[in-house]
C-alpha cells in the first residue's frame, strides 16, 4: 500500500504500497526537532577571530548513555520480528479458504466467476460515478499519509504518545509484509486492467489487487489502537472503513479485496493475542494503554419511578 504519515514526528513510512506513514520509515530517523541546520560551522574563519566552534569534549556522564530517544518506526522493527517469528501469519490463506471462501469466488475455475466480477465491477463503476470526484481529496491525501487520519482522529503526539506511535508504525509495518506476501500469493488482476472505463485518476499501483494494503493496514492500525484506547473503538472501526472503502472509490481496489484485507487483519491480531503473556508486542499494547486515560464504564441511568 503506501501509507505515508507526514507526522513531523518520527512517523514517515513510503511503503509504495498504498500506506507508507511520513513518519520516518528508514534508518534515518531524524526528529523534525533535529533537522538540517545550514549555521552549522566547521571552517576557519581565519586568524584573530573567535573560534569556529567549540572543541571540548563533555565529561563522559553527560554523553555516554545517549542514545535517543529511538524513533517511533524503527523501534517498531524489535517488535516486527516477534510478529513474524512468532506466528503463523503465513497461513491465513487456508483461513479464508475456509470460513471466507466466497472472497475468492473471482478466480478463474471457480464456479461463474465472471459473473462474480462483473458484479464487482459494477459496484465500481456506480461508486465511480456517484462517489469518485467527491471524494478525491481524501482519496489522493490517504494513498500516502493514510496514517495521519488516525493521528489527528486521536490527537496523537510524540511528547505523550511515544507507545502509541510504536503500535502504529507496527501495524503499518506488519501490514506492509502481509499485504505484500498475500498479494504475490493470489496475483489478482486490479479491477482497471478488467474494465479500463474505471480510469482511476491515479495507478493502479504496481502490485497485484488482493487483498487491499490500504484494508489490511487500516484495520490492523484500528484493531491493535481499540487494545491501548477502546472508548475509541466505534471512530477508530469507522476511520478504518471509510479509508478501505475510498480504494474502492478510486477505481482500483474491488470489494473482496477490501474485505480481505480487513479479515486477514482480523487474524493478524487475534495470533498477536495468542502469543505468550511475557509476549513484546503485548508489553507494547501495555504500555501504550497506560497513555491514555479510559474512563470507567458508566452505569446505566436509572428510570425513575
């Protein structure tokens, strides 16, 4: 997918993939706060001036323990390891075969599978011509920075959110992989190379339709942030819906697709919670739920007598 973050803080993800996070996806990392600096010195500015820089060293104390702190997506990646290590991710495709077989009524020797994309296609071109041009500025602003909804719908900041930060670049991190391994696996056609009258404004991306990344990746960032805040829960389902199905929208993802990526999600997260309690990822939810205050459950008003 690609979903890029422009978060100014640390959030930078170009996953070509439809969800990268603008939030510092690669090595580099550097906090906005930190950013480049053209007064930065290192010259002579010749003889019976004051000196270009200053050149003593601090006492140990004050440097040696310096490390960060560690920008929010490649932390992430301490925690993507225990995901693909320590699951069985890769199997999902026999859970679909299973209890979603209908998903994949699209491939060619299945029963009428060209009626079923036909069907498909239609809803595309109704949602082209009813939904497309009013809803392009999302459209356009959700292919790369998808992720920022979710930071502005919670008002995440780096200064009181680091964790939950964490959790977000995983699970635009795990998605990525996912997306990618189920995409290669199914080598679905994009709707547009079917029926070139969708047109979509942009691409379609380089990669195969199903699943969506744009689906797996929003409700994988839905589900994991409805464990750290859950009064959350209805807008966080609801972001998650609106952004897969704006896909749709533009022309270049099918509904399967769409709800592909939201079961595969599904399962990502439900072998996420399988894993042992001394779990890393576990430890992460936790400490990002200590991040936000949940209200106690508010008892039903009484009907007066």
């Amino acid at each position: 997918m690609g979903m890029g973050m422009g978060m100014g803080m640390g959030m930078g993800m170009g996953m070509g993939m439809g969800m990268g996070m603008g939030m510092g996806m690669a090595f580099g990392a550097t906090p906005p706060e930190l950013g480049f600096r053209p007064l930065t010195l290192q010259y002579e500015l010749g003889p019976n001036t004051d000196p270009s820089f200053p050149d003593q060293l601090l006492p140990k104390e004050c440097w040696k323990d310096r490390v960060g702190p560690w920008d929010p997506d490649v932390l992430c990646l301490l925690y993507l390891t225990e995901f693909i290590r320590g699951t069985d991710w890769d199997t999902i495709d026999a859970d679909i075969a299973r209890e979603r077989p209908k998903l994949l009524d699209w491939q060619p020797g299945k029963a009428d599978y060209q009626d079923f994309v036909a069907c498909e296609i239609i809803q595309l071109q109704l949602l082209m011509q009813h939904d497309r041009e009013r809803y392009m500025g999302e459209i356009v602003a959700q292919h790369d920075n998808a992720p920022g909804y979710w930071v502005s719908l919670m008002a995440v900041n780096n200064r009181e959110h680091h964790h939950t930060l964490v959790v977000m670049n995983l699970a635009v991190r795990i998605g990525q992989i996912v997306a990618a391994f189920y995409k290669d696996k199914y080598q679905r056609t994009r709707p547009s190379y079917a029926c070139p009258g969708l047109l979509p404004a942009f691409g379609p991306p380089a990669h195969a339709s199903f699943p969506s990344g744009h689906s797996l990746q929003s409700w994988l960032m839905s589900l994991f942030l409805e464990e750290v805040a859950r009064s959350y829960k209805y807008e966080l389902e609801w972001l998650a819906e609106r952004v897969a199905l704006n896909r749709e929208r533009a022309g270049v993802h099918y509904r399967s697709d769409t709800e592909a990526g939201k079961f595969i999600a599904e399962k990502c997260k439900a072998k996420i919670m399988a894993l042992p309690a001394d779990s890393k990822i576990k430890d992460l939810f936790g400490k990002a739920k200590h991040e936000w205050s949940q209200p106690a459950a508010i008892a039903p008003a009484v009907a007066p007598v």
